[in-house]
C-alpha cells in the first residue's frame, strides 16, 4: 500500500480538490438548498464560458 509521499503532487491535488467540492455540495445540502445527487462530480464551466452565460441572460 503506497503513503503520501509516493502519490505524485498533481494526484494530491485533485484528490483535495474533489474532497473539497464534496464537502461544499454537503454544506449546501445542510444550508436547504436543492442540489443534484452528482453534483459534486460535474464538470465547472471555465471562466469564459460561465461570463457568456450570465452575458446573455442579462442581455434577456
């Protein structure tokens, strides 16, 4: 069984980073707020795509 000091910088980094969204997701569900079952593993959207989405919704 390997230690953390075997897994590769990058591996660790996204092991915390979907920890870290997991938890965020919980927190919501405990605040009452409606969130997907599997929203913890989607994809975000990157910065551009998310500025044109809210762009054209304001020009709506």
């Amino acid at each position: 069984m390997g230690t953390l000091s075997n897994i590769s910088y990058e591996a660790k980094k996204a092991y915390f980073a979907r920890i870290r969204r997991k938890n965020y997701i919980a927190s919501l569900r405990l605040e009452g707020f409606d969130v997907r079952e599997h929203a913890a593993d989607e994809k975000l959207p990157s910065k551009a795509e998310a500025l044109a989405i809210h762009k054209c919704k304001a020009t709506a």
